[in-house]
C-alpha cells in the first residue's frame, strides 16, 4: 500500500486554511470532471482530488491525517502505526457525500472502520439532542477478566482563529467492566456532544481494543496460547504448568503429541454468560547442543532412533 500525500495533490500547504482547501477543490474538481474535462487521466485524477477533499475538507479526518507526520513521500510504502488513532473523538457518520468505495486501499486503512462510527446513525426525530461521538479505547487483557477503572484522554478537533481544526484534550473516568471484549463498544451517557436548547446531550461510545499480549492472542472471547513443550514431554507426555489470564493450572500433554497440536482448556477464556475458551498451541523447544553432553545424546538419537522428519516428503 502506497502512502497518499493528500496535501500535494490538493496542490496546498499543511498549513492552509480550510477555506483554501475548498478552493482548491473547486479548481480541481471543474479542471478534471470526467464530463467536461480533456485530460487523458481525468476520471483517475477526479476521484484522487475527491478522496484528499473527503479527508482534508473534514476537520477530525484531517487532524487524524496529520498526526502521522509531515516525513512520509507520495508513493512511500506505508502502515497505519499501530493504533494511530486512538484516544480521537469523532462525531456523527464517517463519510459525508462521497462514495468511498471509489477510494484507495490507503484511505480505507486509515478510516474504513475507525470512522465508521459503529453504525449508531443519528436519529432524525431528536433533532435537538447532541451527537454521539466515538472513540477507540485501549485496554489489557487483565481489565477484562478482573474489570477496572481507567482515566482515559481523548482528543477532539475545534476549529481555531487561523481557520485550521487544532486538537484539545479532556480526560474521563471508565469502569471497565468484566468480560468486555475486542470490539464491543462502552456507552458513557451525555458525555457526546451537547444538545441544542433543552436537548440532552448525545452519548459517547469507545470501542475496545485489546493492547497486544506477550503469551496471548484473542480471537473474539476465546484467547490462544503458544506453550513451549520439551521433545521428551512431546513424545513420552507430561504434566505441565499453563499461564492463563485467571491464574496457573496444570496440563495434561498426551504422548506422541506433535507441534501444533492444539489443546482447549473450557471456559478459561474471557468471562461471559458464554465465557470463552483458552486454547494451548502445542511448539516444541529443542534444547541447544550447546555441551560434549548434549551433542553426545544428539548423536545417540541420531544413531538409535530411525526417524526422517521428511518422509512424508518421500526424500
């Protein structure tokens, strides 16, 4: 995926107002209408101007954009830094005229879900309530098997006196509760945006997002674990200690187990009415012939022990 310098082809300054952009898109949008214009690459150069305008023209779009930095070159190879976006607050619907899915791979990675808002459209018969507003929030594994309270800082877009959205923080206290999972989303009431008059104010949403584990991956509530297994306990089966998120227990490893194999360990992963299940991942260690001794027992397997791991190669 190439890195899109929406900036360049708006043919702008970062630094320029968005009473600019917007007639720089005018200039654009009239030179290369596929209707009108005689430029041999118009239609691929319209929708390029329509996708950096999309970005550029809205004001939590385009500070999101620029939190990844002036370095990156039109063309670049590119991936969005890991959660790039999080603690940003959007409001009301991710797109506004444009059809995005005449957009590149770039703007989908950067705003394809994130911005999507949840799917919580604004509801036309409370006109004077608030917008909801949505936000990512990042949380350990650990907050969901035990819940927790946790001070989070999102960021919101206001426009300043130079006619450039600029960011201000505030900070809000979040029960975390217990058997929350990758995705869901938490509803803080009023703390959306403020309602018009007597309305109320709109709700705020952050959808959850596990911080990387060192042992463990998520796969919806249940979670897998790569167990490091000797080659004796492999072949000869074993007792062994397993780290789960809820405390160590003890495995049963079957003879003649392989790497790969995998293990399921019911109801140990995250809590719910349906808890999920922890599933050990089987990888066998092979210790290093790193002594006479340990080469010596190498030698001895590979003397007594008649054994082509590439045989179903048939090599």
């Amino acid at each position: 995926m190439e890195y899109k310098d929406y900036y360049k082809i708006m043919g702008v300054e970062r630094t320029a107002s968005q009473s600019d952009i917007k007639k720089a898109y005018r200039k654009l949008a009239r030179k290369f209408h596929p209707d009108v214009s005689k430029e041999t690459n118009a239609e691929e150069r319209f929708k390029e101007v329509g996708e950096a305008y999309e970005v550029l023209k809205d004001p939590e779009k385009r500070v999101a954009y620029d939190q990844l930095g002036a370095n990156w070159k039109a063309g670049q190879d590119f991936n969005p830094p890991p959660d790039w976006n999080q603690g940003f607050e959007f409001h009301g619907g991710g797109f506004t005229q444009a059809d995005a899915s005449n957009f590149s791979d770039f703007f989908g990675s950067l705003f394809g879900d994130g911005f999507a808002a949840g799917g919580h459209a604004r509801d036309p018969h409370f006109n004077m309530r608030g917008e909801d507003s949505y936000a990512k929030v990042v949380i350990d594994l650990d907050d969901t098997f035990h819940g927790a309270s946790r001070t989070i800082t999102l960021r919101h877009t206001v426009m300043g006196a130079d006619g450039r959205p600029h960011l201000e923080n505030r900070s809000l206290n979040v029960r975390i509760p217990k058997g929350v999972y990758q995705g869901q989303h938490i509803r803080l009431a009023g703390q959306g945006d403020p309602g018009a008059g007597q309305g109320k104010a709109g709700d705020l949403y952050l959808e959850v997002e596990f911080r990387p584990h060192p042992f463990y991956r998520v796969d919806g509530r249940d979670i897998y674990l790569d167990l490091p297994i000797a080659p004796w306990e492999a072949a000869l089966g074993a007792s062994v200690n397993v780290p789960t998120p809820g405390g160590k227990v003890q495995l049963k490893i079957p003879g003649n187990s392989k790497s790969g194999a995998r293990m399921r360990l019911k109801g140990r992963g995250i809590p719910g009415k349906a808890a999920g299940d922890l599933y050990v991942v089987l990888q066998l260690a092979l210790p290093p012939a790193s002594s006479d001794e340990a080469k010596a027992l190498y030698n001895e397997m590979a003397q007594k022990l008649a054994f082509n791991p590439r045989a179903t190669l048939g090599v």
